[in-house]
C-alpha cells in the first residue's frame, strides 16, 4: 500500500531538485530525506531524481509527478483544514428549544443578534418539554436553554446561571407587600406553568414530608396565560425570582420570598456532542449564551435587591 506520507517529501524534493535543501525546508536530517528518497523509488519503481555532476535532474516520470503533486496535496490539504465558518454566508436554519418566556422576552435579542451578524440564516424555535432531556441525541435540535440539575452522558453544556424561587402575585392580592407564612401561602389557589424546565418539583420536595399540599387553580402551558390569570384573580405562582421581577416591573404584580428554603435551580444552555465541534454550532451557541446567562443574572440581582437578599 502506498506511503502517503512520503508525498511532501516528493514535493518538496521535485521542486528544489536538491536533497540538502528539501531537508532543510522540511526540518529533516539529510540522510532521512535520503531514506525517504530511497522509498520513494521503490514505490514509483523510478529513479526520479538523478545526479549530474553538482545537480540533480528530474526523471520524465518525475516531471509528471511535479504537474500532478501538487493540486493532488492541496486536496488532502484540504480534506484536514479546520472547517471554515463565515456567519454573513450562514444559510442554516438553527433550531433552538426553550419556555415560552425565553421566547417572548429573551428570544428577540438573539435573533437582533443573529440578523446583524448572520443575515441569511433562520431560528426554528420550539417549546421545550423537560422530558425529552434523555432523549436529546435523536432530536433536531441545536441548543436546549433549560433548568436541570443533571446534564445527561454524551449532552455538552455551559451553565448560565442559578436562581431561587418567589411567589409572583397580583398587586391587588390580599397577601401583597405582606410576609408570606406556610399557612397563607398553601391558604389560596395556585397556578403552574407546565412548559419548559422543571420550575415546581423544589416546592414538592419540601411540601410532601410535610403532608401538604397546593390547590390548585389552573395549569396552563404558557406565562402569558399566567400573567393574565394573576392580574384578574387571587390567584399565586410559585416561579423563579429572575421572572417574578420582571413581569411585576412591566405589570401590576409583585413577589414575595417564599415561606421556606428551596434548593437552587441551575439553567444550562445544552448541545448533543454530534454537534460539539461544528464551527456554526460553536459560532451560535457563544452568541446565545452571554445574551441568556446575561438576562438571567439581570434578573436574579435585581430581585434580590428587591427582597433585601445579599447578592
């Protein structure tokens, strides 16, 4: 089988027709080039170069090597070059999973950011289903902006951030502006936004060993559908503190801290790691996550100046 490594040394060798000098180009002791010239003969079963007096000549087959080597190494050259990306010629279609709240507030800085750098290319958006998390390596997805405490085997991620949990309330609810106790809090109806990342189980965990429980209101898959509940019922909804502060900046709502600790729920911005070194992927994945980790850690100081919580 031929020894393509030997094809530079062929190059080089054709085009100085000189072997001290195609050792020195190539950074080779004289007698390995010597070696390497030896087998190449052997392959080409042809002198290739031969001496005459102080130079060397080219064989008639080595003349025919010389007009073909070098097209033939630029394309294996080519076939181990790093993959170019230029996002102004980008034509793909993204395709990117998160909540509905992701889509309506934080969404629209990420296409701003996609349009001006990559022009030509699209965002197929979709409402993500926590569910499918260990399913992620059969979807056609290209990113995942969700809560999880756990990234899966094969999922690669970087973590926007964490936040805690409050209850998010009308302002005309007759718990407003007062401390939240475990009897007010499990007193009235309760909401739940079931789509996106896991946003309740925290409250479960510490409810159940007390036998306690919620009533609840409505399930509903969207914050908007929330939104418009709590502004016209007494209705409370139990979400992170990131949210809870900006939906209560542009309505009449406002938030309490919750009447118990709850463990901390981690955001991840997850890829399949088929996708881990695609230069597009790599180019997309670091203009979405400094503009979610960056509304996330907004969010999660802002609220908890508001509550009077240490940063």
């Amino acid at each position: 089988m031929p020894n393509l490594n030997l094809l530079p040394t062929l190059k080089v060798l054709l085009e100085t027709r000189n072997v001290s000098r195609a050792a020195e180009l190539l950074h080779l002791s004289q007698p390995s080039i010597s070696k390497q010239l030896a087998q190449l003969r052997r392959e080409f079963g042809d002198e290739l170069l031969v001496r005459e007096g102080q130079r060397w000549l080219l064989t008639a087959r080595a003349e025919q090597l010389a007009g073909q080597l070098g097209g033939s190494l630029s394309a294996l050259e080519r076939l181990y070059a790093p993959p170019a990306f230029a996002p102004a010629e980008c034509r793909r279609v993204f395709r990117f999973a998160s909540s509905d709240y992701v889509a309506q507030h934080i969404l629209p800085d990420i296409c701003k950011a996609l349009a001006e750098q990559a022009p030509l290319a699209a965002i197929d958006y979709q409402l993500w289903d926590k569910h499918q998390l260990p399913r992620l390596w059969e979807l056609d997805l290209d990113l995942v902006s969700t809560i999880t405490d756990e990234v899966p085997a094969l999922i690669h991620g970087r973590q926007q951030g964490s936040d805690h949990l409050v209850v998010l309330m009308g302002a005309h609810h007759p718990l407003a502006g007062q401390p939240l106790t475990l009897e007010g809090y499990l007193a009235w109806p309760h909401l739940q936004v079931s789509g996106g990342g896991d946003k309740d189980s925290p409250v479960e965990q510490v409810l159940a060993p007390l036998g306690r429980q919620r009533r609840w209101f409505a399930h509903v898959p969207f914050f908007q559908a929330a939104l418009e509940i709590l502004l016209r019922t007494d209705c409370l909804l139990t979400t992170p503190a990131h949210i809870a502060w900006l939906l209560a900046e542009r309505h009449p709502l406002c938030f309490a801290a919750l009447p118990f600790a709850t463990r901390e729920q981690h955001y991840h911005l997850l890829w399949h790691q088929r996708h881990h070194q695609d230069p597009a992927h790599r180019w997309l994945r670091d203009l979405a996550w400094p503009i979610l980790s960056g509304h996330l850690q907004q969010g999660v100081a802002a609220s908890r100046q508001q509550l009077g919580i240490e940063l």
